[in-house]
C-alpha cells in the first residue's frame, strides 16, 4: 500500500511557524534609535569642545578671585573706617588760632568751642567758622583747617575799624564796609571820629544818617595809611560837604564821597608839595588847591 503523500505528511504551508515561515511573513520591524547629532566643527574642521554650563567648574574657579576680592575690599573700608572713627589714633588733641591783633587767643578758641579728643575728620569746620564769627563780631572771617594726625587751626582775620562813632563815652568802631562791630572805651590810635552835623542842611530830607554815614566810611576808608593816621576828625554836614581836621590845625575840604580813591592820592601829594599849608582842597580831584601857607 502506498504512503501518503508529502502533502499529506506534513504540516500546510500557510501554518509553518518555524524561522523561516517567520521571516517571509510581513511582522513590523522594532524602531531604530535616533541618531547622536554630530557636533559643529571649528573654523579648521575639527569638532568644537564642548562649554561647561553656568555652574560648570570654570564658573567655580572664576568665582574664587572675585569672591577675595571683595573680601579684602570689605576689610579694607572696615579697617579705614575704624581708623578714622573709632581709633585713638586720628583724634583732636590741640588746637590753635593766628592772626589777631586785638583779640587773645583765649577768647578766639573758647569761641570755637573745638571738641577735643573727638575724631578729627568727624569736625565739623564750617559749624566752627559761623560759630567764631557769631560770638566774635571784630573777626570778618576764619580759616579753619585740619592739621592731621591731631591738630585744628584757626587763621583769623579782624575787622579794621576806619572810623568811629561817639556813644556816651565810649566809640563804636566802624569798618570800610560799615559794619559796627564792637564798642571800646578808648578810641584807637589813628582812627578818626565821626562828627555828623547834618540837621540844617537841604538835603537831611533826602539822605539820612545811614546815608551819610555810608559817606563818611567811603571817605575814611580811602584814606591812604600816612594820611589816616594824621586825621582826627570826619566831619560830615550834608552828601556833599565832607571836611577833614587833621593834627596841626589842618584841614581838607573833600566834598562828597563820590571819587575818594583820587582825592586820597591828590591830597597825598599835596602834603608832600606843601607840608606847611593850612588848608587843601580836593573835592575837584584833577584841580587840587592849597592855602595859608
């Protein structure tokens, strides 16, 4: 009897399921991995090196100097600042004034009430100059300055009285700026004495005493030294009619402040041309005159 046939024998060919049967067979094929990308080449072909990100160790090292930088800048502003504040080092230890004529020093430094022992570059050198100023109306003005390591010095300037003006028995002493600014018992050497008589004249309506005042101060402080020392007297009757009395008898007619510069040096140089005269006038500075010589 005959076998069966290959058919028959053997599995059909739709239901193999070996390797073979597998790969005839349409199964999807797994996804492939998605490829690296290639990294930029430099200007030459190469690949470029990769940059460490923000908090790479490059950032790390770049930080270290400027982290002791800072440190040593904190220390070093701390350091100052004790030095000038807080030590024994920079302090007020003597202070001293120069300059007066009049005035001691006595009373220009306990006008200056200077805090000693207190650290010197905390004085407030504005604050002493208005306060000498205020409490010393004879002082026109005060340099204060620092002499480190320990020092404040006052440069002092007085006011210069060019006339006076008789109160009771005492004189207020008047400078080229018409400031009254003290009152003595005794007239200084060399300063003349206001004489105001100025009630009957025209022109009292017109210019009061402050005015004619402001006249006279012109007048005096005109007056070169040599011939301020020879004056006694500045006697004032209206805006125009100023008269000198000098020692000796003299006199000069002056006439109104207005060009007092060039009358001081016209009479100037007539005391020299005539010392023994009596009179000299010089209210018409190019045309000065003498008489009773």
């Amino acid at each position: 009897m005959a076998g069966g046939t290959t058919a028959q024998r053997g599995t059909p060919f739709s239901d193999r399921s070996g390797p073979s049967a597998r790969k005839g067979a349409g199964a999807p094929k797994p996804p492939k991995p998605p490829k690296r990308p290639k990294a930029p080449k430099g200007p030459e072909g190469t690949k470029s090196a990769r940059r460490p990100g923000p908090g790479g160790p490059g950032a790390r090292l770049r930080r270290g100097p400027v982290l002791a930088s800072l440190a040593a800048a904190v220390l070093l502003v701390a350091g100052g600042t004790w030095v000038l504040y807080g030590s024994s080092w920079l302090r007020v230890e003597k202070v001293s004034a120069a300059g007066m004529d009049v005035l001691t020093s006595e009373q220009v430094l306990g006008a200056a009430a200077v805090p000693v022992g207190a650290p010197l570059v905390s004085v407030d050198t504005d604050e002493i100059e208005a306060r000498v100023r205020g409490r010393l109306p004879r002082i026109d003005s005060v340099d204060v300055v620092r002499a480190w390591p320990h020092g404040i010095g006052l440069k002092v300037t007085e006011r210069k009285p060019v006339l006076l003006i008789k109160k009771d028995s005492d004189f207020v002493e008047v400078d080229a700026s018409g400031v009254r600014f003290d009152t003595v018992p005794k007239a200084p050497a060399g300063v003349p004495v206001l004489e105001l008589n100025a009630g009957r004249s025209p022109s009292a309506r017109r210019f009061d005493e402050e005015r004619l005042l402001h006249e006279a101060v012109l007048v005096a402080g005109a007056l070169p030294e040599p011939i301020a020392e020879q004056t006694v007297q500045v006697k004032v009757g209206s805006y125009d009619s100023v008269v000198l009395e000098l020692t000796g008898g003299r006199s000069v007619t002056w006439g109104s402040g207005e060009q007092s510069d060039a009358k001081g040096r016209a009479l100037n140089a007539l005391l020299k041309a005539a010392p023994k005269a009596g009179h000299f006038d010089v209210s018409v500075p190019t045309a000065p005159a003498v008489s009773g010589s």
